[in-house]
C-alpha cells in the first residue's frame, strides 16, 4: 500500500469518526433542552438583564466617584474661601471687639 492511502484512509476514518461522535453528543443533550424557541428567548432576556445590572452597576459608581470628587472640591474651596477671610480679619483688625465699624461713636 502506497504511504498516501495510508495516510488518507487515516484521515478519512478519523473525519468520520468525529462527527459519528458530535452527533451522538447532539442527541444526549438535545433530548434535556426545552424547545428552540423559548430557550432561546429565556436566554436573550437572561443576558439583557444581566448587561442592564452591569451597565446600571457601572452608572452607580461613576456616580458616585463623582459625587465623591464635587463633595471634596467644595470642600476645599470652603476650606480656601475660610482661610481668606480669617487671614483679611486678621490684617484689618484694629485691636477692638467687635470690631470698629461696629464701635463707631458718632461725634
């Protein structure tokens, strides 16, 4: 026999073999599914829902950064705008308490 049969007959024996073999797994797992249609629709619905729980997830958080992110800047900002005018209180104090605009005496 000439090596190119060989390795043909080989070949072909082993093609036919597999899909003897993907049929029958077919068929084991075919008879434990629901019908077609409503497998199918179950499962769309499943990865909708699941992709908009994701997608609200992701949202939540990006919002929450966000928030988190403001809250520190105005924070900041109070903290900045306090420590201006403590610091102008400072520089225009005339020694009396209350200060002097409110210890006028009119003359």
């Amino acid at each position: 026999m000439d090596w190119k049969q060989g390795l043909f007959l080989s070949c072909l024996t082993t093609i036919v073999l597999l899909t003897v073999l993907q049929g029958g797994n077919t068929v084991v797992v075919g008879s434990q599914k629901a019908p077609a249609g409503e497998s199918s629709k179950e499962t769309e619905t499943r990865q909708m829902l699941a992709a908009d729980e994701q997608r609200r997830e992701y949202y939540e958080e990006q919002r929450n950064e966000f928030e988190n992110f403001v809250e520190e800047e105005r924070d900041e900002q109070d903290e900045r705008s306090r420590e201006q005018i403590e610091q102008w209180r400072q520089y225009h104090y005339d020694g009396l308490y209350p200060p002097y605009l409110y210890n006028r005496h009119t003359v």
